[in-house]
C-alpha cells in the first residue's frame, strides 16, 4: 500500500511538472517563429532595396514612345530660375501631365510655373488644365526655425508629402536643390522599395555649387534616392563620382 501511494504520489508530481515544461517549450517554439519571420522580412526588404539601387539607374527605354507624369518641385529665387531654365528645354510632349510643387509660403515661384504653362497653352491651343497642376506643401523648415520645432513641422511635411505622392503617383521627379524636393523624395524612394509606385528621381545640383553639394543633393545621393544626380562644375563631379557631370546649363 505505501508502495502504491509513493507511485502515485511520484506520478501526480510528474503530471503537475509537465505544463510548465510545455509552455517553456512552446515560449522557445514562438520565440523562433518569430526571430525567423523577422529574418526574413528583413532579409526581403534588404534584397529589395539592393534591387530598387541597381535599377534605378537604368534609362525609361520601356515608355520611350510614351509620355510620363512628372513632378516638379520648385524652390525660391535662383532655384526656381534654374528650374524654368531646365524645362524652357525640356520636351513638353514626353514629360505630361507636369505636376509644380512649391513650398506653402513660396507663391511667386508657382506664379513663374503658371505664366511658362499658359504660354505653352497658346502656342498649342491647349487648355493649362489639361497639361499641368500647381500644388503646395508644408515647408520642413523656415528660414531662422530653430532645430527642435523643426522636428514638428517636418513631420507634418512628411505627411502631407505622403499625401500628394498618394493622389499624384508620378514616374518622374525633377528638383534641383530646395528643401522641399527631401520629403517628397524621400516617400517616392519608399514607395519603389515596398513596390507601391516607381518614380524616377532626377536630381540637378546648382551652379552655385562648385566644391560641395547642398544639403539636398547631398542627402540623395548619401543615401542613394536620386536615380540620376546632375552636376555643372567638373571637380564636383571628382569629388562625388556617382554624380553626372552636364556642364553649365544657366
């Protein structure tokens, strides 16, 4: 009888053992799962992005017959001026619809886009509404801000960003060097990883820049957002060697 109630005793103590070594054992199991989905997330975000980097480089030959929708980001002063300069030779019929962005508080740059626009509308007996958009965003950072508001207000430019990607979903974007273009580039460059919308990003440094590149051009081509950076001065281009040197285009 003693005999009997030590087994018993010896099994209940093993049963009462077990639920524990079943939830370890199914903790160690979960754990696993989860470490090797997150490997493999990052694995395939990381295969994606070294793919998004190799072929954006790679020419539009596929839509050569085509036209694309393009985004141009314009900024103040001598940035809108090179701007227009560019487009003044730009081929209109290859580069339509042509969506102009600006900074909220920069109206006399959308004023520029808006009389180059319907001065092509009458020399092609065409209505603006039919070739081109002018929008405006929230601008990252004013002139003066300090760096802790900043924080603010470019998170509300990332969105708002976000936005107009989302309703403009352009294949191309030309900027040349305001601030602005980094919200919106950045979003387009999110946008090819995860597969949403692929935009070309071409990128057109100032000739004001000799020796350095601005924050912008430097920001895009650092983290490899442009698919084509231009430059105007020889010895930039030496001193950044992914860069395309054009030479002087004011």
């Amino acid at each position: 009888m003693y005999v009997f109630i030590k087994d018993v005793s010896v099994a209940v103590t093993e049963i009462l053992n077990l639920p524990p070594m079943d939830k370890c054992n199914g903790c160690s199991v979960s754990s696993i799962a989860v470490f090797s989905s997150s490997i493999f997330v990052v694995s395939l975000i990381l295969v994606r992005l070294l793919y998004v980097i190799y072929h954006s480089r790679r020419p539009l030959s596929k839509r050569a017959s085509k036209p694309v929708s393009t985004l141009i980001i314009l900024g103040s002063g001598g940035h809108t001026a090179e701007m227009l300069n560019l487009l003044a030779v730009l081929r209109k019929d290859r580069f339509n619809p042509r969506f102009y962005i600006a900074a909220a508080t920069d109206n006399m740059s959308l004023e520029k886009a808006q009389l180059l626009e319907n001065s092509l509308s009458t020399e092609n007996a065409t209505r603006v509404t039919q070739t081109a958009q002018f929008m405006k965003i929230y601008r990252s950072r004013e002139v003066g801000q300090s760096y802790i508001t900043s924080i603010w207000t470019t998170l509300i430019a990332m969105g708002h960003a976000l936005w107009l990607m989302i309703k403009i979903r352009p294949e191309v974007i030309l900027c040349n060097g305001p601030g602005t273009c980094i919200p919106l580039c950045a979003i387009a460059f999110i946008f090819k990883v995860v597969g949403i919308k692929w935009s070309s990003i071409f990128y057109v440094e100032s000739i004001a820049r000799v020796r350095r590149l601005s924050l912008s051009g430097l920001l895009l081509y650092k983290f490899r957002m442009a698919d084509q950076l231009f430059v105007q001065w020889p010895q930039l281009q030496r001193q950044y060697p992914r860069a395309t040197y054009v030479g002087r285009l004011m």
